[in-house]
C-alpha cells in the first residue's frame, strides 16, 4: 500500500513529477510544487486529455484564451488534448499535491 502524501521531496528547487501508474493508454501522476509556474512563453500542449485534482495546498491555471482556474485542495479539472495551459501560480508557503491522470 502506498500513501500519496508519503515521502514528500525535500528538496523542491524545481516542481517534481512522479509517475505512479503507466501503461498505453492511461498515466497517473503526482506532482509537487511550491511557489512554482510555468516558464512564461512555455505552454503545455498534450496528445493526452489531462484530468487534474489538487489534493493539498492551491495553485493557478492559465490557458491561453485568458481564462483563469484557481484550484484548491480537492477542487478538479478536465483539461482536453490540445488546450494549451499553464500553471501560474503555486502556493509559495507549502506544497501542493497534485495527482494528475493523462488519458487518450
């Protein structure tokens, strides 16, 4: 049995991805931020429909349309492929625990 909120990185200079389920056509993924964005002309572009829930702590999305989506914990989003996104905003005093299935 595994804990999400389990062993944490300490060290978060950059956001840490971590896949916790893979296969061909499903992926699920756990993200840790804190304080973290996208890089500013960077945006995420998918071949994938990204279904995406914060369990801890708040952040920002940005999609290039203008439309902003604050998130916190156990608020979620389906994002479909090819909708360019970003995250803009991470709470810089505590992680945010994201867990984000990648689906086609």
């Amino acid at each position: 049995m595994n804990n999400i909120f389990a062993s944490l990185p300490e060290d978060l200079g950059a956001e840490v991805f971590e896949d916790i389920v893979r296969s061909d056509t499903v992926r699920i993924e756990r993200i840790v931020s804190r304080g973290h964005s996208s890089p500013v002309d960077g945006w995420y572009d998918q071949d994938e429909n990204e279904w995406v829930m914060v369990l801890q702590g708040s952040g920002r999305l940005l999609f290039e349309t203008g439309r902003e989506v604050n998130l916190g914990a156990g608020d979620c989003i389906n994002i479909p492929a090819h909708t360019r996104h970003k995250v803009d905003w991470t709470d810089p005093d505590r992680p945010t625990i994201w867990l984000a299935v990648f689906y086609r």
